[in-house]
C-alpha cells in the first residue's frame, strides 16, 4: 500500500512560520556610532578644559619666575618674559637658605610620617581587630581631635612646649604633627580593620601565631594599599603645614619650606617675580614626589574595587 509522505519544509518556510518575539515595552535601539561620537567629544572638551584651568595658575607662576622686575611692571603677568631671568632661582634659593628648609622639610615629613602610620596601625589593631572595650568611645574620641581647629590649640601647644624645653625644636614638632595625624588614621583604619576576614586571624592563632605575629605577617601586608596612602597623604600635609611651624618653629636653621619662603613677601614691599620663583621652588618637591610614588598612590586608592 502506497503511502503519500510530505516533504519536509525549507529551512526559511520554518523561520517564517515562527512567531516573531514581541517588542517589549520600553525597549530603546542603541545608540548611533554618531551619538557616541558626540558624546566622547563632549568628554574629551570638558576634560581638557578643567586640565588647562587647573593648570593655569602653575603656567603663570612659571613664566613669572623668569621675569625681570621691570618687565613685570610694563606687561603685567600674563604677558611672555621680553628676556629670560635666569639669575632668580639661585637668588631666592640662596636669600631664604632653600637648602636648608629643604633638609628640614623632609626630615620632619618623613619623621611625621613614621610616628603617624606606626601609632595609627597599633591603634586601628587594638580597636578594630582586637575589639577592645569602649570601642566607639575611642572612635569618637579620635574623630573628635581631627574636628579641632589649630587655632585652639596652638596657646596650650605653646606653653607646653616652653615648660618641656621642646620649643624650636624640630623633635618635639615632629611629634606633635605624628600625634595629631595619627588619630585621622586611627580612625581610617579601624573601619578597614573592621572588616577585616575573621577567619585569617582565627586559623593563625590556632597555629600558635601570636598578636604581633599576625599583625606583622598577616594584617600588616593585606592592609599596605592603605598604609601606602596615609604615607603620601601625611607626607604632604605636613610638607605644606604653615601655623604650627610658625609659632613652634622660629629659628632659620630649624624651618620648613612654606615658613621660609613666607618672608618674601614683606609688609611694604614685595617682589612678584621672586615670589614667584619662591612658589615655584616649593612647589617642585611635591611635583617630584607624585611623580616618585604615583603607582603606589594609585594602587592604594583602588584597592578593593576588584575582590
């Protein structure tokens, strides 16, 4: 008995004969190559404009620093140096003994830094991996010392340093600023160091490992993206610190960089160009150490963001 068969359908019939999803509600087509395009330059504008304006005032420093006086005073500051004064450099750097504020500079900031991380770390242990009683009265107790303004503190700080024998003394301001700093990083670090994974320091203790032992091998190495940025973050605010060098600090041979380009301007005089070559000499370390420790900078502020 002969049998009738169907031949199977086209590949296209069958595509045509399913029903096509509905559009949902909603849906939008992606954006044209012209629309991105618009987009990324709108960026692109908008970035480069906020670089040259952020860059603006370090451009006009820089040509004022090779300026001559009278070429100030006939073409104002925005104007190109008629003749280069290279002579003004070395003149500012001698006037203000810069080699000396230089030393002192980076002996206190790097002082500040050790004194300020090393008590901070300890601190941030204590409190937010050991968990020690009065924990939020400590927290509070910290956020409370870096809310104080200097200016209150600055009469007590005096008097206690002339009856230490610590007055214009590059030791006991060193110290000083640690102490102070120290309690912003406490307060940092106790709310990394409360999340810190419990079970790292539970597994080191059963293995006979001792408190300074974990902090040294185990938290001390996971927790240096952190340090490393308290390091640059303490470097420059005490580089750039300007009150308390100029009550505790009075000799020349004991100041820092920003009190000893201070007296470049006077109270009837003043120089624009050398003030400028003066900024610009103060200026340049900071420059200089950005550039030395970018990648560290880097790293510390995006840590965390990829587990």
């Amino acid at each position: 008995m002969k049998t009738d068969t169907i031949p199977p359908a086209a590949p296209d019939a069958e595509k045509a004969a399913l029903p096509r999803p509905a559009r949902r509600a909603g849906h939008h087509r992606k954006p044209t190559a012209t629309g991105r395009g618009a987009g990324s330059y709108a960026v692109v504008a908008a970035v480069t404009l906020f670089v040259l304006a952020f860059l603006a005032p370090f451009l006009i420093i820089l040509v004022n620093s090779f300026k001559t006086s009278a070429d100030y005073r006939a073409n104002g500051s925005l104007s190109w140096p008629e003749q280069w004064n290279w002579s003004i450099i070395g003149d500012v750097w001698e006037r203000v003994d810069f080699t000396q504020k230089l030393v002192n500079s980076i002996q206190i900031s790097l002082g500040v830094v050790v004194i300020a991380v090393v008590l901070a770390l300890l601190n941030a242990y204590a409190i937010g991996i050991g968990r020690i009683r009065w924990r939020t009265a400590f927290l509070v107790f910290f956020l409370g010392v870096n809310v104080l303004p200097q200016e209150g503190l600055v009469y007590p700080i005096y008097y206690l340093f002339k009856e230490l024998g610590l007055y214009d003394g590059k030791l006991g301001y060193t110290i000083l600023v640690g102490i102070t700093y120290s309690a912003f990083g406490t307060y940092l670090l106790s709310s990394v160091f409360s999340a810190f994974p419990r079970e790292l320091i539970e597994a080191a203790s059963l293995d006979g490992a001792g408190r300074l032992t974990i902090l040294w091998r185990i938290v001390l190495p996971m927790s240096w993206p952190t340090l490393s940025v308290m390091c640059v973050f303490f470097f420059v605010w005490s580089w750039n610190e300007f009150l308390y060098p100029l009550v505790l600090l009075i000799s020349n041979d004991q100041q820092t960089v920003p009190l000893g380009l201070s007296v470049m301007q006077g109270q009837y005089t003043s120089d624009p160009t050398a003030m400028s070559a003066a900024a610009l000499l103060g200026v340049i370390p900071m420059i200089v150490f950005f550039l030395i420790f970018q990648r560290s900078l880097t790293r510390g502020l995006t840590a965390g963001a990829v587990k």
